[in-house]
C-alpha cells in the first residue's frame, strides 16, 4: 500500500484514473479513490 501512496502523487488525474481502474481487482480501488478525493480537495 505504502508504494502506491509515494506514487501518485506523481500522476496526472487522468493517470490517477487508469492506474486506480487496474487495482480494482485488487480491492485496493475504494481506498486510493477516497484518498485522492482527499489530496484534491
């Protein structure tokens, strides 16, 4: 989890998006989503 959190603050939103769309599968989706809402707000 921690390797994603370095990361994406480093991506666009538009990265953000396809990066978070592929960890879905993952179950990891919901937490980097509400995160992000997060730094963005």
């Amino acid at each position: 989890m921690s390797q994603f959190s370095k990361q994406e603050d480093t991506y666009t939103n538009g990265e953000f998006i396809i990066h978070a769309s592929q960890l879905i599968s993952r179950g990891q989706f919901d937490f980097m989503l509400y995160e992000q809402i997060q730094l963005a707000s």
